[in-house]
C-alpha cells in the first residue's frame, strides 16, 4: 500500500514498514505500518498505523498518563495513544496508533497515516513546549 501511495519507505528489523510521509503543510513525519496482520472475531484482517509521538521517564506521570486518557476520550478518533513500551535507558515510548481493516481504499490509508502523523507531531510539540517553556514570539 505505501508505493501505491508513494510513500518512501524502509523495512526495519521487525519486518514493519517505516515511512517518511510529506504533509499537506510541509511538514514531515515517520509513520509505521505492521508487517503483520491481527483479525477480530469475526475474522477481518486489521493492520497497525502508528507514529512516535515521544519519550518520557518511565513510569509516566499520573497527570501525563491522565491528560493521554483524557485526549483520547475526547478526541474519539479511531486511534488513541499507547505506550509502546520501555527502551534500554528506562523511557517510555509514547505512541499514536490506529488500527483499520485491511480491505481499506488508498483514501482511507492515506487519510489515516496522514492523522496518525500529525497527532503524533502535536504532541511532540507540546512536550516540547512543556521541556523547553513557551516559545514567545
């Protein structure tokens, strides 16, 4: 799906898709997609989009994991952020991931890939402000 989208993009060493997605304001952002596939009971293929937001000191915070539960409560999009685990140097990795069925359109991905990288960059950005204080202008 992502060369049909012209996504530039690398295997990593999991065997997932690692793609570097230009958006529509300039920006870029790093989006994953899963190798693998998991199935409801129903038996409907579902593939994993997701997108680095950042990393914080494990365990998260109350207010972090808190405002993390709020957001995806209230934003109620397809997707919600996780913590995708621990690295080697004690982080959590915060991630944004949506799960969509295999059998969707090229619109679909695209519009989710899309969504999912820039849910991913607002973050970033708000830990950034939140590490480095306001930028004032």
């Amino acid at each position: 799906m992502l060369k049909r989208l012209h996504y530039d993009y690398e295997i990593d060493p999991e065997g997932d898709y690692r793609a570097e997605v230009p958006l529509p304001d300039g920006r870029k952002a790093y989006v994953g997609v899963s190798a693998a596939l998991t199935r409801d009971e129903s038996m409907v293929g579902f593939r994993e989009i997701w997108s680095v937001a950042g990393r914080l000191p494990a365990p998260l915070r109350d207010d972090v994991a808190h405002n993390l539960l709020l957001d995806n409560w209230t934003s109620r999009h397809a997707g919600a952020w996780a913590n995708a685990g621990v690295t080697s140097d004690g982080e959590a990795v915060l991630v944004y991931v949506v799960r969509i069925p295999t059998t969707s359109s090229r619109k679909v991905y695209r519009t989710v890939i899309e969504r999912t990288a820039y849910k991913a960059l607002g973050l970033q950005e708000a830990l950034r402000v939140v590490e480095d204080g306001p930028v004032v202008r």
